[in-house]
C-alpha cells in the first residue's frame, strides 16, 4: 500500500509507522488519520507483525490538529468538531488500544494537543531529552480531546492533569518521566534506534501474552474487582493455551531463553 501522509515498513517483527507532514509538525489532517488507521489495522491482521513502533518525521513528534482544516473560511459554515473528532482522532486512540500488539511510541520532538493524546496512549513512550509535551487546547478555547482527559489524570492525578490541561504547561521529557507519563528518556541521536531495539525486544516475545495482558489493563480501566478477577481468570486459560506457554515451560526447565514465536 502507498501511502502519502506517513511511511511504513516492518522489519524484525516490528513495523515502524511514521508520521511524514514535516513541513507542519505532523499535524493531522482526516487523510493522515486514515493512513495511520489502515497502517494499525494491516499491523493487526499480520501474524508476522508482532509489535508496532510510533514516530514523527523531522524535528516534531505531532503538533496535534492541522487547523487550517477546521478553519471556516470567510463566510463559511462553522467546522463541526464533534463529527471531526469522532471520525478523525477516536478512532486512531481506539485503533492503538485495541491492538492486541505492543506499540512503542517514540516522540522525536515536540507532542501537543491531539498529538500529546496519541502518544500517551501508545503502551511504551521513550521520548527524547528534547521532546516536550504540551496540552495546547486551552490555548485556543477548546477541550483536551482524543483520549486526554481519559489517560492524562490516571497517569499523572487529577491535580496535575488540571494545571496541564488548564494552563497549557509545557512539560519537558525529563518531567513527563518524573511524573510516570512515560517509560524511558533518551538523547536525541539515539532515540530511534533505542526505540527501534525496544520494539523488536518486545517483538521477540509472547505476543499472544502480552495482547491478552494489554486488553486486561484496558478493562482495568472501568472494572471493579469481581470482574477483573473473572477476567483474569478466562484469559489466563487462553493464555496457557499458546504454543508460546509451552515453549516458556520448556525453556524454564532447560534453563535456557525462550523462543517465542507469537501464537
């Protein structure tokens, strides 16, 4: 499949989605967005695409919404932005929680707005010493949206959740770390390939496992504990039911690494 508004390629287990509008701070537009979802949907179906690496061309990660697509010209009717939200940015959040593979978000730059939402909802987030991350909406008079106000409050507490989303603080890497927004800081001109090392150390594992695991946390979010239980409980009997459980036992009682083939 070609594409225009990203690139894609999947080596080691890993396919690697970029985001490619330089010239805008990867700032989405609806066709960006509709790559993006048929890149995550492709990484779904391909049994050999075992985890899935985020990143951005240039000097930014994401700058969020490209405006002058919401922009009503003179005279013209106003943007529907609920339609635009829902069909534009939801899907994609829900596409990478969704995805029962691991995807590693690797923030090269600057994160605002929608595109700071995107990337904390990736599972991993190595982010650059220079990255930054920033909850811009209030700078234009709208609301955090794509997934912000969801995973920014259970990340970082309802208190500083506010004074990022109200006062549209910057929030450097080393602070989104500090804060548990992220998993890992690195410097500028190692981040991808340490990035690229992490998703294909987590290709190299159970896939079906860690998928399982990734829907429990999903769940977690809105559970109570009878059900997390329950939950726990059946998927750990479709976990034990892998070719990569066995191989585990096997390796455990050799003494010897695993190799785990995904299913």
């Amino acid at each position: 499949m070609t594409h225009q508004f990203i690139t894609c390629e999947t080596s080691e287990g890993v396919t690697t989605l970029t985001l490619n509008r330089p010239e805008v701070l990867n700032s989405f537009n609806t066709p960006m967005s509709a790559e993006v979802l048929a890149a995550l949907a492709a990484a779904d179906m391909d049994p050999r695409v075992r985890a899935v690496l985020l990143t951005g061309a240039g000097r930014g990660f994401c700058a969020g919404q490209d405006l002058a697509e919401v922009t009503a010209g003179k005279g013209g009717p106003a943007p529907d932005f609920a339609a635009h939200v829902r069909t534009v940015f939801n899907p994609m959040v829900r596409g990478i929680r969704q995805l029962e593979k691991p995807v590693v978000c690797a923030v090269n730059g600057v994160a605002a707005g929608a595109g700071a939402s995107l990337a904390l909802a990736c599972d991993f987030v190595i982010a650059a010493s220079s990255a930054s991350f920033i909850q811009a909406f209030s700078k234009i008079g709208l609301v955090p949206d794509s997934g912000a106000t969801y995973f920014l409050p259970r990340l970082v507490g309802l208190a500083r959740a506010t004074s990022m989303m109200m006062l549209a603080e910057k929030v450097t890497a080393a602070q989104a770390l500090e804060y548990g927004m992220i998993y890992r800081v690195a410097e500028p001109e190692t981040l991808m390939d340490e990035a690229r090392r992490f998703a294909a150390s987590l290709a190299a594992q159970a896939t079906v496992g860690l998928g399982l695991t990734k829907r429990l946390l999903n769940a977690s979010l809105s559970s109570d504990l009878d059900s997390q239980l329950e939950l726990e409980a059946r998927l750990q009997a479709e976990a034990a039911r892998t070719t990569d459980h066995v191989e585990g036992i096997a390796a455990f009682q050799q003494k010897r690494a695993p190799r785990f083939e995904g299913r």
